[in-house]
C-alpha cells in the first residue's frame, strides 16, 4: 500500500515566532475578539497569494488601529510555517496584544502573532464538483467601520454555520439586515450573468476575502466585467453563473442555491472554470 | 502610615477550575469569540448579584447552543475566587470550547472556563460623583440572534472607546444602525422623566447587563414604572434624569451627555441616589 509522507502530528502552532500553543487569556484576541486573521493554502510549500494576504492584514492593523507585526517578520515566520508542511493550510491571527481590563487599548502594547499550520481542506478543494449553498436565516449586522475585515469578531458566521447539518450542502450564504446578500459564512459570492460578474459590495458588512480580491483583478483578462453591486435574490435567480471563492477552496461553482422552498440552478460553471485553471498556474 | 493590605499580585487566574493563565489557541473563545462572559463585584469576598449573573450566562449559553458549565462548580469555583481578594472583580469567561477549524461547532466538546479575578476598579465607582458621557460615531449593527448577550465579540465596544481619550469623558453611548439610542460601550443606561423610568429595549443589538435586571426589578419599589423603550437623543434631552448601570460600577448618575455641539444637562439624579442606597444594603 502507498502512502503519502504525512507529519506526525496534525497541526503546529508558534506564538510570536516561538512554538507553542497556550495564549496568556489576557490577550486582547480572547477577551473581545481585538484581531484579526488570514487563512492561507500551502503549496508545495509556498503560501497562495501570500502578498494580497499580508497585504490585507496590514490594512486591517491600520484601520483597528493595531500595531501591525513588521512584514519581513512576517514573511520569515510564514516561510517558516510553511517550510514544515508541502501542502495544507496556515491560519495566522494578529491580535492587539495583551492588556488590562477594559475595552480602551492600553498604548505601547504589541500586536500577538499565532500561527497554526495544518492538513489540507476536505472535499470540495481540488474537484471540480458544483455544490449547493443554502440561505441563512441568521443576519449579517451592518457596521461599516468593520465592514470587509476578516476580524476575530465571528459569531455571527457561527452562528449561521449551526443552521445546518446536511453534509450536502457545502455552505450558507448570508444575508444583511436589509435583505442583500452579502456573502457566505466562509466564502465570497459572485454572480455572472453573460459578460458581467458582480459581487456584493462589502462596505457596510462581510468579510473581503483574497480569493475576492484576485477574481476581481483577473476578470478583464477572461473578459468579464467585474463590478461590486448591492446585490439580492433576483440576481441569482437570475444568474448564468454562481460561484463561491475563498483562499483555501479557491473558486467553487454552486449547482444549487436553496432558500427555503425556493431553488436556483444556474445553468453555467464556465468563468469558474476558467478561474479555476488560472489558479492552478500560481 | 496606615495601608490596606492587598495581594501580592494584582490578578488571580483560573482555567477549568485549576491556576493557570495560558489557553489553548485552538480554543474557539480565542478563534470565533465563541464564547460570553460575566464581570462581577467582589465585596467582603461575596459576589454581588451572582444569581443574576449565573442565570444570564446560563440562558446565553442556551441560546448559543453551548454546552453551559454545571451551576454548582461554577458557584464552587466563583467562591473560591472570592476568597482570595474580599474587594474586586470577577470575570468569568466561559467559551463554546476546544474545536477543529471551520465555524461549524464540533459535537461532544465541552465548554471552558476562565476566571481572572483582579482589583476593584478606579474611580467613579463608590463614589456619588456624576459622570461626563458622548455619543459615540461607532453604531452598533442590528443583530437579533445575538442581541443582549455578552458575548466575546466585542470589537463594536473597542471602537467606540478608541474614539476618545479625554479623562473627564466616562462613559461613550452607543447607537444602532438606525439612530436609536442602545447602550454604552460598557453600561446600560436609564433615562428618567417624571414618574417614568425608560431603558432602551435590546432586542435588535446592545448588551442587556445585570445590573439593568436589577435595576428594572427594583423600580416598582421606588414608585417609578420602568418600561425598555426604542429611545432617541430627544428622550435624553428631555430628561429629569440620566443614568448608567453596570454590574461593577453600580449606578452611576449623569451629568452631561453630549453629542457634537449638543449637551444636555439632567437636572436630577435622584433614581439614582435611591437605587445606590439600596445596592449598598446587598
């Protein structure tokens, strides 16, 4: 029987460049959820679209306000990470640090770094499998000063991902307190419809994945014309073309979205397609 | 010269009832801010208002569909805490637990406990003093699955207290999404006119506190009817009386709220003067 090389254990876990695995829980992370995070697929150890993520990080520090871990730090500790694995995933956290009681930032505190490298994704990754993606009840809350960040602040996709336990569907697509759609617990959507290809705006709530990010600046090369819309119903009903994106799974075509009794099957998967081959060449 | 004699150490820490101070980072408290937490008052090595802290934790947890901590360890662990320090706070975190990646909650898991247990807090607490308070930009999103519980997701909180650093300014109101008056960044707040005690109803955002509970259950005896309101600034402006609750502070009047160029100036804190010499005979 062949077997593939595996590390004996499933995950790794440095802190701050060290490793370990225990946080003191006065950090900022634990106490209110003051960070932020990147996920990010290895392979053949090397970390997928490592600069649009350290890239994003950064932008997220400026805008918490957080002192954000210097670059080349970490771009060491994440050759590093992904040094130990060929192929899996790294989720790093960034938080503001650790500080006394209180919502206010203490000052001169620095930023936490935790990284925790790890197995590859279960199925869909790496097929080219259509899923099927249902409506969440639970809302996104719109707060604009949060808006797009992937914060440690993720209740609300928990609570969402609880909605369902049928292992055929692969995700929920949320909604805002509007009625828009937004984006999934743990992905992006978007919707082409002939040579359009929208995505909802994310300026009052959502998350911005990379994945979003490298679609949108690859679609005038496959002649599509991107564009970020307020986005509802109407338009996946209406839409040749679904597909989800996220930096782990990459770009995933839906067969099937659900909303309570109501069904759409977008008929196409070809921009996801020819997505997905671009993306194989990274 | 005469001192109070304190602990060597400002904090005290306990995870799952054993001294400890570093969490598993895979913990889902840390990763999702899955998890709720109590601040309590320590005085004479009793926590005040425990049951109505244990019971918002337990119907929180309920709601979350986390898997609560038996109440009698949680009494058992809190007393043991007290102990240590006769004069405090208290805070008990208590998290969804331990989990794989992915939001989806892993079944069989059990929930963690952290207690941190530290000095009262400074100023104003313990004294009558009335306290300054501005209307924050930060808006609260609409979320009704979450609304009232205190969970660790609390960057909406960070942001609203980042926007100050003026020492005479206590407290930041917070509004929702769509203007109306909800909570402070750490307190409730009660708006008095005439016989009418009106709190804002938190059933769309906000933390619903203990202390408000208390408070709420305790206006009938002061002759006032209480009632949870959508409130507005002109509720405030309108105001004999203004004031904050939380469970550490207690209540704690108000003297100017202001917004922009706005003030406003309640005349009285006479609810509040009452409801202060009822919380000093708990």
């Amino acid at each position: 029987m062949k077997r593939r090389a595996t590390p004996a254990s499933p995950e790794r876990v440095w802190i701050d460049g060290r490793r370990a695995s225990r946080l003191d829980v006065r950090d900022r992370g634990f106490q209110y959820g003051d960070g932020l995070f990147e996920t990010m697929r290895v392979q053949a150890h090397t970390v997928r679209l490592l600069d649009l993520h350290l890239a994003r990080l950064q932008s997220g520090c400026r805008r918490l306000g957080i002192d954000a871990p210097n670059d080349r730090t970490l771009r060491r500790e994440l050759a590093e990470a992904a040094s130990w694995r060929a192929d899996g995933v790294l989720k790093l956290i960034v938080t503001r640090g650790r500080g006394a009681r209180g919502y206010r930032p203490p000052t001169g505190v620095h930023a936490t770094r935790v990284m925790i490298a790890g197995a590859p994704p279960a199925a869909p990754p790496g097929t080219a499998a259509a899923v099927r993606l249902r409506v969440c009840r639970t809302r996104l809350g719109l707060n604009p000063g949060l808006a797009g960040l992937k914060t440690l602040n993720r209740l609300e996709s928990v609570c969402a991902r609880m909605e369902w336990r049928d292992p055929k569907i692969w995700e929920g697509l949320m909604l805002d307190a509007d009625g828009h759609v937004v984006c999934g617990t743990m992905t992006n959507v978007f919707v082409r419809r002939a040579r359009s290809l929208h995505t909802p705006l994310l300026d009052r709530c959502g998350v911005a994945g990379v994945m979003r990010r490298w679609v949108l600046s690859e679609a005038a090369g496959l002649r599509l014309r991107a564009r970020e819309v307020r986005m509802r119903w109407s338009d996946l009903a209406e839409a040749d073309e679904v597909f989800l994106t996220n930096a782990v799974a990459g770009v995933v075509p839906v067969a099937v979205v659900q909303s309570g009794a109501r069904r759409v099957r977008p008929p196409s998967s070809d921009a996801a397609e020819r997505l997905r081959a671009r993306l194989a060449l990274l």
